[in-house]
C-alpha cells in the first residue's frame, strides 16, 4: 500500500491486489482479494471505525488495483493506517469478513 502524490495537493492510495499476506486467508474464506474486495474493506473501515472519513476522498478501484483519492492527505494517511493493520494481521482480517455479515466484497 502506497499513498502517492499524483498532481499538486492531489494523492491516491494505492494497492495491487494479490499482494497481501492475507490473500491466501481471503481466498479460504470465499472471497476474491481484488480492487473490488479492498473498495469494500475501505467503505467498512470507514463505517465502522472512523466515519470523519465519509466523503473526504473518492474511490476508482478495479480489479487488479485498490485506489481512493482526493485533496485530503490527512484522510487518506488515516485509511491507510486501517487497512494497514487489517493487511498486516491475519486475525483482523478474519474477523473483519465474519463482521461484515457475509456481504460479497466482490459485488
């Protein structure tokens, strides 16, 4: 996971699905560890750990890649260290799947 200046006071937050420690976990779980997957990771984050989130940044994921943007570094530096710690932790990302009711990340 990277956070990138791509024009002045303009940044994205990026990831390249696949790349995780987590995958293989994602996958034993049912879901599919794309752009699509870590969009939804993102939006539960956010609903459920730090709502001052919504609506400061932007998401243009795909299923090769994970990114949100926007003006506010601040925000994506925020996000960035959630989903960090759900990236590095297998043991969060388990429960994050059960905690999410069994919504497809892949919708």
């Amino acid at each position: 996971m990277r956070l990138i200046e791509t024009g002045t006071g303009q940044f994205s937050l990026l990831l390249h699905a696949g790349t995780t420690s987590v995958d293989e976990l994602i996958g034993r779980l049912g879901r599919t560890p794309n752009g699509y997957f870590w969009e939804d990771v993102a939006h539960f984050l956010v609903d459920t750990q730090d709502t001052t989130l919504k609506g400061r940044f932007s998401y243009d994921s795909e299923a090769g890649m994970f990114c949100a943007y926007g003006e506010d570094r601040a925000a994506l530096e925020a996000l960035a260290a959630m989903m960090s710690a759900v990236i590095a932790d297998e043991g969060r990302m388990r429960l994050l799947i059960e905690a999410s009711n069994g919504s497809d990340p892949d919708d």
